[in-house]
C-alpha cells in the first residue's frame, strides 16, 4: 500500500531513515544555473514516499539536509549526476555513499539498449510507471495528485531495481566497476556545478 506524504520546504522531524534511501529532484528545466529544483522526493522503500516542494530561493531545509549529509546512509537515484548538481547548487550539501541505477544498468545490462528508470522497474520491480506527468509545471504553488503519484513512483521501487541490478553485477564480475564509477559522481556533480557540465575531461 503506497502512502505519499506532500511536505513544502522540508521532510518533517518524524521522518526516520533507513540505512538506504531512494532519492529523486524535479526541476522546471533542464539547465543547470537557469533552471530550479522544485521538488525532492524520498523513500525508505517501505511503500512510503515524501515528495517536498521548494518555494522560489528557500532551501533551508535542516531536517532533508541532515538526511543528505550523512555519510552511512546509502542514497539510491536513477540518474544521480542530474540529481546531485542540484542538491548540491540548491542545497550546498555534496551527498557521498551514492547508488546509480543508471550506471549500474549500463554496466549490468549490457544486452540492453534501454536504461530509462519506466524499463528497469519493469524488469525489476514487474511495474509500469507512467511518465506523462514529467513535463509537467513543477514550479507550480500547488501539486496535483497525478503529480504526487508521479513523484513517488520515482523513488518507491529503486530498491528493488539496485536489488536487481546488484545481482546482475555480482554475477557478472563488474560491481566493482559500477562502485569505482558512484565513488567519482561526487565530483562529477561538482565539476557540473563549477561549469564543466558540457567537457569531457577525459578527453585528449
């Protein structure tokens, strides 16, 4: 039973994380610097997910913040590059101990041409996500319910996509390729936010 819980500005103190979290941002654009975050949604992958609503300039946010911060607790995304420039332009907090599904499909799944997060919860969770809602006006001052329940189910089944991209990985002998590659995201985010997000740095 999925329960989603609007919040504005901050999770609330009741929140409790667990040891690995799934996180996921909208924003209303796609460029960094021009374009805000709007939202955050999290998940415990317990069938609960807190989808928080920025209003315009106003981050505080100390009850996220101590979430994002903290070092022992995994923080699972789809497309964590994307997710962490903001957090970090938004937020000011460079969230470590970092999970990408997307990675971690592209090295997996290596038979495969699709990484979308649509594809891997129907291979890995066996659930069809709708994605209409994508584009939709998240700077708006209120959400809809077809925008809360996109929201949520962006981050209710990334558990079991790592679950299952994990075992890929184990199997394969490439998980430490996939975690060599989330211990460089950090960086990657910082290089995004400092106006390198369009060089490849490993170029000749």
């Amino acid at each position: 039973m999925t329960n989603i819980h609007y919040c504005v500005g901050d999770l609330p103190s009741s929140f409790v994380p667990s040891d690995t979290v799934a996180i996921d941002t909208e924003t209303n654009g796609l460029k960094l610097g021009r374009d805000r975050l709007c939202a955050l949604q999290i998940s415990n992958g317990d069938g609960e997910a807190y989808v928080i609503r920025f209003e315009p300039n106003e981050y505080e946010a100390p009850n996220l913040k101590a979430v994002l911060s903290n070092d022992k607790i995994l923080k699972i995304f789809q497309y964590a590059r994307f997710d962490l420039s903001y957090i970090l332009l938004h937020l000011g907090i460079a969230c470590k101990n970092i999970y990408c599904t997307r990675i971690a499909s592209k090295i997996a799944r290596t038979n495969a041409e699709n990484h979308s997060l649509k594809t891997l919860c129907k291979e890995f969770a066996d659930v069809e996500i709708e994605k209409e809602m994508q584009r939709s006006d998240w700077g708006a001052s209120e959400y809809s319910e077809k925008q809360l329940e996109y929201a949520a189910a962006d981050v209710l089944y990334l558990h079991k996509v790592r679950e299952g991209l994990e075992k890929i990985l184990l199997r394969e002998n490439r998980a430490h390729l996939a975690h060599a590659c989330f211990e460089f995201l950090p960086a990657r985010a910082l290089l995004d936010v400092s106006g390198f997000q369009d060089l490849d740095i490993f170029s000749h």
